[in-house]
C-alpha cells in the first residue's frame, strides 16, 4: 500500500515537472515565430486574450451577483407572505431612505418588494451589459505584449522548473488593471443609486396616497382626543430631534445606508465584488498563461 502511495507521489511530481517543461517548449518554439508574428500588423494588434479576460471577469461578476440576488429575494419572498412582517420590516427601510418623518402609507410600503425586486434586476443589466466596455477600454497590451512578458519569465527561470515565478511575473502586469477594471465595475453599482431610484419610487407612490394618509391622520387624532394627540406631538417632537442629531454626525447616504435589507446588500455585494476581483487575480494569470502556452 505505501509502495502505491509513494509511486502514486512519484508520478504526480514528474507529471507537474512535465507540463512545466512542456510549457517552456511551447514558448520556445513561439520565441521563433515572433518576428515572424511581429511583422504582421494584423497579427501585432491581435487582442484573443481579451476575450479570455472578459471571460473571467463575467464569471466573478456572476457568483456574486447571483449569490446576494438570491439572498435578498429570497428573503423578500418570505416577507411578503405576512402583510405584518412587510410593514414591520420595510416601513422603517422607507422612512430611511426618504430621510423624512412624514407618514408613509402601508400601501406604497406594501409595494416595496416589488419595486426592489425591479431595481434590482436592473442594477444586475447594467453591471453585466459594462463589463465589455470597461475591459475594451482598459485591455490595451496585445497577446504578442502578454507572449514576450511570459517568454521572458520562462527563460529567467528555466533551471528552476517552477511556472510560479511565471505567474508571479505575469500577475504583477495584471494587478494595475485589474485595479482599474474592479474600479470601474464597483462605480457602476454607485452609479445605478439604488436608493436614489427607491426613494423617487416611494415619493411617487406617496404623491399617489397622500390624500388617503391624510384623511386617515385626521380620523385618528378625532378618536385619540387631546391627550393622545399632546403625546403624539411629543413623541414626533423626540423623533425629529433625535433625527436631526443623527443627521448632524453623519450625511445622509450614511444614515440611510446603515439601514435594513437594502443597506445590507449594497453594502456586502460591494465588500464582495471587489474581495472577489483581487482575490481572483492569480486565476486570471493563470488562464492567459495556459491560452499562450497553448495557442499557436
């Protein structure tokens, strides 16, 4: 048995060993054809690799959009089975997000799920539908650029049969526009505003209701008598200067930002984005190196 396993060793290693040394032999036989190549403007300026990239930066962009989407309807789906949990949950989001003490009608907060819902598969179009433009805009080496970078890393390190100093070298000319791309991608999401499109949504919704709001305030305060409503002014009163302190500590996209479902997935999907974007930029390296190892 531990004859196998150390046999099993033995061969793993050599097979490692072998891809490296056949990499270099694949790079060495296109060290000859670059003049060829190079001679060739057609053949200069081609860009294949920026497909590879596009590749990777839609499958990282598609695990994190796919995992928060998930999560925040799904928790909306179970919300919207209790009308009670709906109020209890998204009223106070509301009022946020409008930085107003007016009254909010459970009617247009009843609307929320669908709304968020909405915005939220917008958000992911513009996320997706940016993606090539910002990596056109920002690829600007050609594959034969990418070829030399990695011939150059596979000769320096030819006795040392490692392609991890390959990869370094090549994720060192990838860091800065992976910055770059991650920095365009994260501004499109600030650029959608979600809460900016939620809020103008619940003022149109309030526009629509606020007759009804006010007829139902006006009844309310008949019933509740004088005592309720000297404590009801109190009350506001407490709300609006605790309100007004808050606002004098922090700005308002803060002070709404700090707040429930939609404060949280903004929140974890830009944290996760870019976690993901710098993270992944070793399978990046990776990826070009095997297309130009392999291409011919």
């Amino acid at each position: 048995m531990y004859s196998s396993l150390l046999l099993c060793s033995i061969l793993v290693l050599f097979g490692s060993i072998s891809l490296v040394e056949a990499l270099q032999i694949s790079f060495y036989r296109q060290e000859q054809q670059i003049p060829i190549l190079e001679s060739s403007p057609t053949i200069t300026n081609r860009m294949l690799l920026k497909d590879t990239a596009l590749a990777h930066y839609e499958s990282i962009v598609d695990d994190v959009l796919s995992e928060h989407n998930e999560n925040l309807l799904t928790q909306l789906s179970t919300i919207i089975k209790d009308p009670h949990e709906i109020v209890s949950t998204l009223k106070p989001e509301a009022k946020h997000i409008l930085a107003s003490q007016t009254e909010i009608s459970d009617v247009c907060v009843a609307q929320m799920p669908g709304i968020i819902a909405n915005y939220i598969h917008e958000l992911t179009n513009d996320i997706y539908s940016s993606i090539e433009g910002i990596i056109s805009s920002h690829w600007k080496k050609s594959d034969i650029e990418y070829r030399r970078l990695v011939l150059d890393a596979v000769t320096s390190h030819l006795n040392k049969n490692d392609e991890q100093h390959v990869l370094t070298e090549l994720m060192g000319s990838l860091e800065i526009i992976n910055m770059e791309i991650a920095d365009q991608l994260l501004f499109v999401v600030e650029q959608f505003d979600l809460f900016g499109k939620m809020s103008d949504a619940l003022k149109s919704c309030q526009s629509l209701f606020s007759d009804t709001v006010d007829d139902q305030r006006q009844e309310e305060v008949k019933k509740e008598g004088k005592t309720a409503g000297f404590i009801s002014k109190i009350w506001n009163a407490f709300l609006v200067s605790v309100t007004q302190s808050a606002t004098m500590t922090s700005n308002r996209f803060d002070t709404r930002n700090n707040h429930g479902l939609l404060s949280k997935y903004i929140l974890e999907l830009r944290i996760d984005l870019q976690s993901e974007l710098f993270s992944r930029v070793y399978e990046l390296a990776r990826n070009i190196y095997e297309d130009l190892a392999f291409s011919a």
